[in-house]
C-alpha cells in the first residue's frame, strides 16, 4: 500500500464522516425548531432568566 493512497483514503474518510454530522446536525436543529415546547435557549433574547 502506497502512503498517498492511505493519505487519501484517511482524508475522504474524515469528510464524509463531517458532512454525515452536519447533516444530522441540521435535521436535529430543524426538528428542534419545530417543535413548540422545546425550551428556549439561554442565549436567546426572549428566554427566561434562571
């Protein structure tokens, strides 16, 4: 095995593995939003103080 060809398989391997977490990442962030009685973030503007 060629060091090139393991270089690029670990970097293919680490991109899919990114985009496969933002896509998950972004269908959590959606379902979130969707979802009324979610609370609020702490950061947000309008959210109770605690």
């Amino acid at each position: 095995m060629d060091v090139s060809f393991l270089v690029v398989t670990l970097s293919m391997g680490t991109i899919l593995a990114v985009l496969v977490f933002a896509m998950w990442s972004k269908h959590r962030t959606e379902k979130r939003m969707e979802n009324d009685d979610a609370p609020k973030s702490t950061l947000a503007a309008d959210a109770p103080n605690k």
